[in-house]
C-alpha cells in the first residue's frame, strides 16, 4: 500500500485529544473515542472557543505484508471548501507499544508542523525504520528509504449516523440507520505514515498504538 490522494484505506481505531485509543494488531482487543472528546476542550457546543487543531479525530492502523500504516486525523469534520489546520503550536505524538506493557510506548512518532516560519511544512521525527527527521511541504509523500509520510487534507473516513445515536439516547430505541452518515462529504486534516513492519515487530507480541496532541510554542 503506498500513501497518496485525498482518501484514507479501510481501517480500525479511534483516539482523541490528550488522551489514547489502542489498537491490538493480530488481537481482537479495540478501545475508541470519537470526534470532539474531551468536550471540555473541543466541542463547540460546550465550549465557545474550542481548540479544533487539538482535537484527535481518530487513529487507524492497518498493515500489508510488509508495512505498517498509521493515520492520526484531527481538525474535523469540516466542510470541503476550508483549508487544512496546520498548528505550528501543536505536537502531535503517535505511540507505539510492543512490549505487551499498555501505554508504555518503545516508539513516539513526532510530527510538528510549521518550519523557518513556513506554516505549511510538516517535520516528522521517530518514525520506525527512519534514519532522521523526515521534513517538506504538506500535501507531499515524503520518502526515507523504505519510510514514507505525508500531511494534509483528507476526506474524513470515519463513519456514523449521529442523527440515530441521538434519536436512540433520547428515546431509548435503536434508531441507526446504515445508510445515514453524519461524516459523509466532510474533511479532516491527517498525518500519515507508513514503515516496515520489521521495524515495529517485537515476536508474537500485539502492537498497541495511541495518539495524543499537546499545545506548545516556538518553533521545530
């Protein structure tokens, strides 16, 4: 699977801001979170100032026979005629666990964007199999021998019918409808990044992966 377009491959887990998903890659184990959690701090409605850019939308993972590849969406759902957010305030961190010890990350993939004043270029630090700090332009596959990266904007490909889950809360029926998706037609920024597996694999052991965002200043 090679990373390009505007569209994400079907895909599994879930993360939010400050906070965690896990995915069990060969296991059965799956922990999601969804758009604008915590409302506190994201959720227009609770909040009147929410910090989009911070906001983890969700994280996927899935795997080829030789490669790994994890995508961290945030900043959305959104219509399709805005920009990409690209927070040069904001660290992003993609933890990645193989070692059977949950949230104790052998790997943190750093991605930071903005860079000698240029908000729209993207520096991803970490990634597994990587021999240095893979920087460019956003909207770009970035190569690095057998690692590639990319940041930009994105169709969101999550998928769930709001109007049913609120129309079940209220009324305590089942409502969902599978032809029903509030996400349908909205965009997202993401990062993405794909490795060798090898570079991540610990034996038999599950790979367990989270995201989190963290607002800071200066510059990469």
């Amino acid at each position: 699977m090679r990373l390009s377009g505007r569209s994400l491959w079907a895909i599994a887990a879930a993360g939010a801001v400050a906070a965690s998903a896990t995915l069990l890659i060969g296991g059965r184990g799956l922990f999601a979170a969804d758009h604008l959690d915590p409302p506190a701090r994201t959720d227009p409605a609770v909040d009147t100032t929410p910090d989009k850019a911070a906001d983890i939308a969700d994280v996927y993972a899935w795997h080829s026979a030789q490669d790994l590849i994890i995508a961290l969406t945030f900043a959305g759902p959104q219509a399709t005629n805005l920009p990409a957010t690209y927070d040069r305030d904001l660290l992003y961190t993609i933890n990645i666990s193989n070692d059977e010890l949950p949230y104790t990350p052998e790997f943190k993939i750093e991605i930071r964007f903005g860079k000698d004043g240029d908000a729209t270029g993207v520096q991803f630090k970490g990634i597994p199999g990587s021999t240095g700090p893979i920087e460019g332009p956003v909207e770009t596959n970035l190569t690095q021998g057998p690692v590639m990266a990319r940041a930009g904007l994105f169709d969101d490909p999550f998928f769930f019918d709001l109007q049913g889950f609120r129309a079940t809360r209220s009324t305590g029926a089942l409502s969902f409808r599978a032809d029903r998706n509030f996400f349908a037609g909205q965009n997202l920024t993401a990062a993405v990044v794909q490795m060798p597996r090898s570079a991540v694999a610990n034996g038999d052991n599950k790979i367990r992966i989270w995201a989190t965002s963290a607002r800071i200043g200066g510059q990469i």
